[in-house]
C-alpha cells in the first residue's frame, strides 16, 4: 500500500475523498489540516473536531493538525474582499497550502499527496491539479490528481454528513460575505 497524505480543508469535503479513496483499497491515508484561510480560532477547531470524528468511521490513525496561523500574519484582509471565490485570492491561498503539505509530504516519508478540496463545487479542481503536479514535480514527489466532486461526490459527502452527524460551515474559511 502506498502512504497517503490527505490535505483535508473540512469534513464534508474530508467525506467526498475519503468515500472515494477508501473505497479503492490502496492507500494508508494520513490526514493532514493546514488551513491558513480560515478566518477565526473558533472556527478552525471546530472544523479539527469534526475531522477527528472521521478518523474512527474510515479507521485512519493519523491526523496531523498545524497549529491555528492568523490569517492577518499570511494574507492582508483588504485583499480578501477585493477577490471572489475561484477568484486570485483562493489560488494564492491553495497554492500555499499544497506546497506547505508537499513539504510535510517530504519531511514524513509519504509516498503520495492529494487534496480534500476538490470534493467542494466552489472550488476548480483543474487549477488545484495543476498547482499540485507542479508543486510535487519541483519537490520530487507523487501528487494524486483527483476530483472527488466527479460521481455525485459533493453530494455523496453532504449525505454522510448528514448520517454522521457533522458540522458543515457555509463558507470556505475566509471571512463570510
């Protein structure tokens, strides 16, 4: 089997890959929650106490949590209301995620990178495939390209988390309009 990290943004959208990845049988998936944009604390361990609740449904024994980073300290908050959702913000923002988890990719022994974000219809998986084969070539490293939303999976991930009980936020992480 080869040793997965799972960049996970949520667990709704944790959900889409996971049913799909789980399913497939040839990965041992760690999860790894590095989210930047996510605009207060609360919020953000909210989000890290629903993904802890999917380790024991899809029996994954690993989940690596970054400690919370203000957003303030990344990204200046005037250009978060200057640019729209698939917009030049969110490019900046997931291109900086998938090469802060190519180099925990590198720096743990992980045979292989995805992302949870593509499971989410407000997001472009072919601009998140992209930046992630790019960002593994320059680091000698293996990126799954992937679009968990393809086969109802956004709607599938919704379904469970209805099931499971999970919390589902409203907006990606930057501030809410």
């Amino acid at each position: 089997m080869l040793k997965l990290l799972l960049h996970t943004c949520c667990a709704v959208c944790a959900l889409g890959a996971l049913n799909k990845l789980t399913t497939e049988k040839q990965y041992l998936i760690s999860l790894y929650f590095y989210n930047p944009n996510i605009d207060t604390k609360e919020e953000y361990y909210k989000r890290v106490n629903e993904l802890e609740k999917l380790c024991a449904r899809f029996d994954i024994n690993k989940i690596y949590i970054e400690d919370y980073i203000s957003k303030s300290t990344l990204i200046q908050k005037d250009d978060i209301i200057k640019h729209i959702e698939k917009g030049q913000q969110c490019q900046i923002c997931i291109t900086y995620r998938l090469q802060k988890t190519a180099e925990f990719v590198i720096a743990n022994n992980y045979d292989v990178f995805t992302t949870t974000l593509t499971t989410s219809p407000h997001k472009d998986a072919l601009f998140i495939n992209k930046i992630g084969a790019e960002i593994s070539a320059v680091h000698k490293t293996s990126y799954l390209i992937a679009d968990f939303k393809k086969q109802n999976g956004f709607l599938i991930a919704i379904q469970l988390a209805k099931e499971l009980n999970i919390y589902r936020q409203n907006y990606c992480g930057c501030m809410p309009r």
